[in-house]
C-alpha cells in the first residue's frame, strides 16, 4: 500500500535509493552508520523481506538486485553483531563467576 502511494507521487525510486544508500554507509572505524542496534537492523530486515515478497515489476527499476544486496549484507552484519553480543556476554559471565568463585574461596579461608 505504501509503496503504491510513493509510486503515485513518483518518489518511489528516491526513498529506495536514499534507503540503500543509508544501508551503505560506513563510518572510518568500518561500522555501519546507520541501523547499529540489533533492534534497528531486525526492522529493517523485515522491511526488506517483506518487499521480496512483491512482484518484480511493482518495484522500481534496479531495486530488486540492490534489494538482494542489502538484504544479504544486513543479515550478514546482524548476525556478526549478535555473535559478537554473545561472546561478549559470554565472557563477562565467565569472568563474573570466575570473581565469585575467588571471592568464595578467600571467604573460607
């Protein structure tokens, strides 16, 4: 529904290229810009998906290609982000009960 309206007003083409072009962005550290939360990335995973779904002429011009890229690239990046969270988490629950079983140990000494 939304889409039919922005091809209407003829904007279509220039909210998907804004769009891939904020899913391309990269900051100097080599992090994304833009859609950083875990959060952020699963909505617009879901946005993406959803448009795979429509017939290839409803999407305008090369949209369909440029949204397989960015749907591979988005999954690929919120999978390493939530490894990273789970590693981290990981290794703060190995630390913190490492920290408890010292501080057991020197208790009953």
């Amino acid at each position: 529904m939304t889409l039919g309206i922005l091809q209407k007003l003829g904007v279509a083409a220039e909210v998907f290229n804004l769009l891939f072009q904020m899913l391309q962005q990269v900051k100097k550290s080599g992090l994304h810009a833009n859609f950083r939360r875990e959060h952020d990335k699963k909505v617009c995973l879901l946005e993406l998906t959803s448009l795979l779904a429509l017939p290839a002429d409803q999407l305008p011009g090369e949209a369909l290609e440029r949204l397989f890229r960015a749907t591979l690239d988005l999954l690929v990046a919120y999978k390493d982000q939530v490894a990273g969270t789970a590693h981290f988490i990981g290794c703060f629950f190995f630390s913190f009960s490492s920290f408890l079983f010292f501080k057991l140990i020197n208790s009953n000494s």
